[in-house]
C-alpha cells in the first residue's frame, strides 16, 4: 500500500487549517477507496503566535482523530517563526511516504488536485506533478507584474527551470525528494531547488484559488526581497553584469579623457562645467556603490552557508507525544 505524506508549512492558520485538513480528509477517503492509499499530513508550525499550535494538538485526541480518519495526521512545531521554506524542508525531511506532496494550508493549492497528481504519477513517466496558476485574479495588479517580471528574468539569467505562476504545490517521487533533501544549502529556495535537480516534471494549470481565511504573510517588500534571494541563490549572472558596466565605464572614461586632451591641446578649451563634473561623480559613486552592494549580497549569503547552522529547531512535535 503506497503511502503519500502532504508536508503544510502553517503559520497562523488557525481559521484555515481545520478547513484544509477536512478537504485533505476527504481526499484521503476517496484515495483508500480507489487506489488503496494512504495519506499522512505533516503540519509544520511555524512558530505561529495564534491558535495553531493547540489545534494540531488537538488532532491527537481520539475523537477528533477520527473524524479525519482514515487520514493520519503527524506535526512538528518550531521554536520560533523560521519562515516557510523552512516549514517545507522540515515537512520533506518528516515525511516518510513514497510520494510526497508540498502545499500551503490555506486551500489556495485545492487538495483535490492530488487525485489528479497520483493518477498522472501511475500512469505517465513523470516524477513529479506540480501545480501552476493560469491566473492571478484576486492579485493587486503591481504584485502580478512584478512577479511576471520576475519569472522572465530568473529563467533566462539562471539553469534552474522555474515557470511562471509555477507554486511550491507539487506531489513528487521519493528519488526526487531524496534529490531535494541532498540539496543542503542554507539561503533556500524552493522553486529554484525543484528546477534545479531536474527530473521530469508535468505541469498542471488551474484557476486561482483565493485564500480560505486568514491572511496572506507575504508584503511587497517582503515578497521583493524574497526574489532577490531567488536571484542570488540560482544566478550568478548579477556579478557578471557588475563587472561588464566596471569594464564599459573604464572605456567610456578613456574615450572622455582622450577627447578633452585632444581638445585642449588643438583648441586651447579650458576645461569647465563643474555641475557637469558633479553629475558624474555622483553617477559613478551610485554604480560603484550598486556593484558593490550586488557583490555584497553574494558575499552574505557564503557568509551565511559557512555557518552551518541549523535550518530550523524543533521544539516539540507529535513523535514527542508517541503519534
Ligand atoms: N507560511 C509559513 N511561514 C511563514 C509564512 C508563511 O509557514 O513565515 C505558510 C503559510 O501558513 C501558508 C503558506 O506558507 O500555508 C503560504 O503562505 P501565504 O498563504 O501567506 O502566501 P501566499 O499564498 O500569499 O503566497
Ligand atoms: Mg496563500
């Protein structure tokens, strides 16, 4: 009997996550009854501040165990709030199922689609089946464009294949998520790290759903910042563009002193414009200033990597207890 482990990174999601684990329920029933398979949710708390933890506890009672039967429910809770790349990997590396699922809880990745997934898995020589958004409805319309903008840019500038409106929504072979958990790097991005390993992976589009309850952790700036470690993660691309704008400035900076030797010594021109002088100084100081800050970033992340430290820290889970 195949056992197929969800692993739900949870923060705050006290409204949404009842909602979801009755839809993953449901899922679970028709499972065993048409194919014969088992499904375990791995919740990971994100070192939420509201009801989620209680809740996942909760879930050990008998009575309330059953009502999800014949779906079996572990969780892993954090110290703190880790962020949600985090909660996958530590969802990845508990879960102990053949096949393994990532999804959020808040029902934007439809459990439904599940059936579909493990269905195209047995049939089809795929490894992984992973969900992508046709639309972004119910999105501020900056958000979409940026995150388009985003998506052009990180697939011509790096080797992993990441898909526009691609999710971490995806249910994978066991070789694969061995493939993920070999990936042992810090600075974590999800997409990327799926493109990256390879293996064969058939892409499912579906309609936008918007969020059950609760409300979304991802600001702008947050979601910016989460890009631009998306970048440095899976490109070096940025350190290369710095180093062609040094060369093109040295050239273009040769070509003017050249042009005001010859000009002065055939014409006699005084050299003038200090506001012009001024311009470029501060021109040149912003680029050094911008390359700078480029080789910084990579330079914090080596930083970061050679530290080691653990990913996440585990302050109590359902094992503790004996589920
Ligand atoms: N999440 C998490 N830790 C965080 C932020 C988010 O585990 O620090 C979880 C959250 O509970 C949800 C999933 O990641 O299950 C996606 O978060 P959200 O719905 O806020 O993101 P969006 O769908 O808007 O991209
Ligand atoms: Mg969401």
């Amino acid at each position: 009997m195949d056992l197929i482990s969800v692993a739900v990174p949870c923060y705050n999601e006290q409204e949404s996550l009842p909602i979801f684990l009755s839809a993953l329920a449901n899922v679970a029933r028709t499972m065993q009854s048409d194919h014969d398979v088992r499904i375990e949710a791995v919740l990971v708390d994100d070192g939420s501040r509201d009801g989620t933890l209680a809740l996942m506890k909760s879930i050990s009672v008998p009575q309330i165990a059953e009502a999800y039967a014949p779906l079996t429910i572990r969780w892993i809770s954090f110290s703190r709030n880790f962020g949600k790349e985090a909660g996958i990997l530590a969802g990845l590396e508990h879960a102990r199922g053949d096949y393994v699922a990532v999804m959020d809880s808040d029902m934007q990745d439809p459990p439904s689609l599940l059936l579909q997934m493990y269905s195209i898995l047995l049939t089809e020589d795929y490894d992984s089946v992973a969900a992508r958004r046709v639309n972004r409805d119910g999105e501020p319309p900056i958000r979409s464009f940026f995150a388009r903008m985003f998506y052009k840019l990180i697939s011509h500038i790096s080797k992993a294949d990441i898909a526009d409106g691609a999710r971490d929504f995806r249910l994978m072979k066991r070789p694969m998520v061995d493939a993920v958990l070999s990936m042992r790097e810090c600075n974590r991005f999800s997409k990327g790290i799926f493109g990256w390993i390879g293996f064969k992976t058939k892409w499912l589009p579906y309609v936008n759903v918007e969020r059950v309850a609760g409300e979304t952790k991802w600001s702008f700036f947050s979601l910016m910042l989460y890009s631009i470690d998306g970048i440095v993660d899976f490109s070096t691309v940025p350190l290369s563009i710095a180093s062609v704008v040094g060369i093109l400035l040295c050239f273009a900076a040769l070509v003017g002193v050249i042009v005001i030797v010859v000009k002065t010594l055939a014409f006699g021109d005084p050299v003038d414009g200090w506001p012009s002088l001024a311009c470029l100084i501060t021109l040149l100081g912003g680029i050094q200033l911008l390359c700078l800050g480029i080789m910084g970033q990579y330079l914090a992340k080596t930083y970061l990597e050679t530290k080691r430290r653990p990913l996440y820290i585990v302050r109590e889970s359902s094992d503790d207890v004996g589920n």
